[in-house]
C-alpha cells in the first residue's frame, strides 16, 4: 500500500458514498466483494460522510485483496472523514 492517493477520480473508479463506519461495513463489505474480480483498484472516496476504523479495515482487506492479485488500491479524492481516520490510526502516511 506505497500510493494510495490520486488526485483526480477516473471515469472508471468505484465511488462509494455515506459512511465507512461499522453500521454500513456489511453492506461496503458485500459491495466491495462485487466489484473486486474485476477491480482496476481506483476507489473514489470523496462522498465518504464518516469512517470509523471498522471503514479503515475494510480498506486494509481491500488491499491485501488487490495486492495478492498483482493490483493496487489507489485511494482517489479521500474525504476529510477518511483523512482523518487515516491519521487517527497512523495510517496518514499510506495516502502519500
């Protein structure tokens, strides 16, 4: 996880919206498994509302996910929730 962060959201990126936070995890969770086969690993993150570190692990699945398939999750356009929560937990460093 070295470049995480893109300043421009691609077309072709998956946007997600709302919270990250443990009460949508399962829906993100199930959304996430969908659109992994044939992730390119662009996942937009502007209209992120809240994320909590339930959000956070599900971004870490994600990209030990792409990463095991030879892909890279690029974090474009993060919200100031998910900045925040990336700090929050030390993980500021993964959007650079």
């Amino acid at each position: 996880m070295n470049d995480l962060t893109c300043p421009e959201a691609p077309a072709a990126a998956l946007a997600l919206d709302g919270e990250l936070t443990i009460v949508q995890a399962a829906a993100v969770r199930e959304r996430l498994l969908e659109w992994l086969p044939q992730a390119d690993g662009r996942l937009d993150l502007s209209g992120i509302s809240a994320c909590d570190s339930a959000g956070i692990q599900l971004l870490l699945a994600l990209s030990r996910s792409l990463r095991e398939s030879g892909r890279t999750l690029q974090i474009l356009q993060p919200s100031t929730a998910v900045v925040e929560s990336l700090q929050r937990y030390g993980l500021d460093a993964l959007r650079a």
